[in-house]
C-alpha cells in the first residue's frame, strides 16, 4: 500500500448501498461465516487472525459483538488489549502478543493490538522515530513468522470514522444510560489528538502493508458491519478448505 | 562467523590448562557470578538468555547443575524443551519458546531450544531445506526483537564433544546406576546419525551467528564449565551494571 491519506477516504457507505438490503445482505454472510468457521475448525490446518483498530468510539466492540459473535464460541477468541501491566513490559513488546496467536483451526480476534505500540506510543512520544522503525520491522517480521510458520491468515481492519462521529459518539456516553460504562474522561483528552493519530495511522498502513490493512468506513455500523463480514467470507472461502476424510489406523 | 568445520575444532582443553587449577578458578568466578547475578537482578534492566545446545550424553545437564545452580535460584529459570506437544505443534515453532524469553533482570536458560527446529527436523528430513530457510530467518528475526526490544543479551553455546567420548558416555548409562535413568534406547539410533548432526549444526552456526555461537570444548567437564562460567561473567562484567538509587516520590 502507498501513502495513504485518511481526510481523502469516506467514511459513510458508497452512495448506491441501501440500508436495509445491505444488512439482508450481511445476515445471509453471517450464516455462511457460521459454516466456513465449522469447516476451518474441522480441517484444523489454517489459522486466522483478525486484528481490529480504529480510534476510540469506532465501534470495534460492535463489530466484534455482531460479526464474530455469529459464530461458534468454541472456534472463536478475542483478546481485548489494555495498557501492559508491569510484568508485560519488562519484556518484549511482542511477546504477550504471541502468547494470544490463534492455534490452527481458530479464528482470534484481537481488539486492539501490537499496532497499539506504534500509535498511542508515539502520539504521546514515549518512543522516538528510531525505536518505531525498530519495531515496525519487528511487527512485519512477526506477521511473517504467523504466516509462514503457521499457516496464519491476517485480516487486519481499520474502522474509519469522522471527527465529528466520534464526537457525537463520545458525547452520547454521558448521556445513555447503557453507554455510560464506557465513559472516560480521558477519551476527551486523546480526541484533541487527532491529527497526531491519523498520521500515526497512515504511517503504519504504509509500512506495515503486508498483509494489507482494509481501511473500512464505520460512521455507519451496518455498512461497517457488512464490509468486515464479507471480507472474512471471502477469505475464509478462498482457503477451498475440506472436511478431513475418515482417519483410519 | 564463517563456515566453521566441528571435526577440526579440538573437543579437549588446550594442553596449558592444569585440571586443578582451572577448577579453582572456575570456583572463584562462580562467586564473581553470584554477585553479578544480584546486580542484574537489582538494576531490573538487561535480561539474558542462555541457550545450551549439544549433542546427546554431550554434558548439558551438568553444566546446568554446576554453573547455573551457583546462582539465587529466584533470578535464574531453566526451561528444558522436549518434543512438542500437540498443543504446541498447533502454532508457529517460536511460540512456545516466546513464552519463555526471560524478563528483565532474570537469566534463563535453554536446556535445547529453538535450534532443534532446524537440527532433529532437518536430520530426520521432516523439513526440506526451503522450509529450513524460512526458519533461519525466523530464528534470526527473533533473537533480533529480543535483543532490540528487551535489552535481552543472548549466549549460545554448544558443547563439543568426540564420537568416542559419546559412545562412552552412552555405555556408561546403561551400567552406572546413577545414571541409568538417562538410558535411552533411541539414543544410540540417534547416534548413527552422528555426521548429519554435525553437518546440520556448523550449518546453523553459519546462519545463525548473531549473536555468535561459543564453540565449548566439551570432553572434560572442567574445562566446559571454566569457558561457560567466564563467558557468562565476562558477558555480565561488560553491562556495567549499577545498583540503582533510592526510589523516591
């Protein structure tokens, strides 16, 4: 992927998607996943896993609820990532990381994740330009490691959402009783970073490129929804997985 | 390090070491060791990590005993890998090792390690030699984020023994009661395979040589476990570690 820029992609649903067939549309994906995720499980050969970012209030606990949540629990793990605890960091930034890596079969879904260490770390500068082109070699070289080693196959989406959703949506959190949870005053804080964010963002799309990000417009969570459901489905059916034969002695 | 030929290296100590005397100084840098190790463990800033590889009956176990154990058991782990688990072969061959990377402060050593992913494997043919490129990179990429991202300084050492002092040491745990629950059948099969052993491993020091390997003539216990402790102390000496000061608020 080239240079992106952020400001210059949507982040509402193309002009000719209609609301209500789109979420037809992604109810008959969701029974699909539900098969395509017995038969990964089944063959026990090929791993995925799906890595989810965005800024806060991008609706990533949505897509995780919605779209993973369609599928067999058994075959299906997310590990939400928060600010490392002592023990985490005293080693290497990877290496709670790999810990969470899916085993052959499964499908992980990582809400935030090892990018967390190349955005919100520098944003705030806590680490220098050297130290972020150190780790950016080390996150192709893990991804690689997934991949080649594995047979891991990474999604990774970034939901994309305007500055003036996320404020409607920040905002919302004050006032909805069923939000409030998920309140922080800190996220007010981080919101005036912004810019510092998404070129943090478009910095990591360029140079951590391989598997390609998918940059996926989210101000609409049923367009939000669909977009992520289908690139999974497309994946997983391109693996032209099979069912095992009988195993005999 | 170039390619380097095992058979011309000698496996005994060079004629000017006197037994007695280089154990007596082994004795006084096991002391040395114990204080370093403290001070490691007190600075919480560097962390090591100590792989021991060799051939079977080559002397791991003792010098695990021997050099190791003269240090507070509290900052040093050792972590013996065996044949992989059906859990563990279920992801990338780094996983399980990453698990057990040490953290700051600590020692760990390797009692074989992730180089048995391109030794056993490759002398048995499980992997073809495509296969071993990719796991070289891999290695090398690994003990690179390691390093970079953890202060993690890593000693690699294989302890170089003759064919006749294996055949010998294999004989003797069949008669030696003491010994006697280390006999393995398959080890003397093992054994026949002698030259592809020797041939995989100068192989994997030519690949694998950052950080380089430490080529530990290994007949006699006493001069293996002099190279191994001053090696060890000469590392740690070189940190210039420092206690750290008070905490305050």
């Amino acid at each position: 992927m080239s240079k992106i820029s952020l400001s210059k992609i949507s982040t509402r649903a193309p002009k000719e998607f209609d609301k209500a067939e789109t979420k037809e549309k992604t109810a008959a994906i969701l029974e699909e996943l539900d098969d395509l995720q017995n038969l990964l499980y089944a063959e026990n050969r090929h791993s995925i896993l799906i890595v989810i970012q965005g800024m806060d209030a991008s609706g990533k606990d949505g897509v995780i609820r919605n779209v993973m949540g369609s599928m067999n629990p058994q075959g299906v793990m997310v590990k939400s990532f928060k600010a490392p605890t002592s023990e985490e960091l005293s080693h290497d930034f990877l290496w709670r990381i790999h810990n969470h890596t899916p085993a052959k079969g499964m499908i992980q879904v990582f809400n935030r994740s090892h990018y967390e260490d190349i955005l919100i770390t520098r944003v705030h500068r806590w680490i220098d330009d050297e130290r972020t082109k150190k780790r950016v070699e080390a996150i192709n070289a893990f991804e690689r490691l997934l991949e080649e080693h594995n047979e891991t196959h990474i999604l990774k989406f970034y939901l994309h959402i305007s500055r003036e959703e996320q404020t409607q949506r920040l905002e919302e959190r004050m006032h909805n009783p069923a939000k409030m949870w998920k309140y922080n005053e800190q996220d007010f804080e981080e919101a005036k970073l912004w810019d510092n964010y998404q070129s943090a963002y478009e910095d990591c799309f360029e140079k951590c490129n391989e598997p390609e990000w998918t940059i996926v417009p989210s101000d609409q969570n049923w367009y939000k929804e669909y977009v992520i459901a289908k690139a999974l489905r497309d994946m997983l059916k391109g693996l032209k997985m099979q069912f095992p034969g009988l195993k005999k002695e």
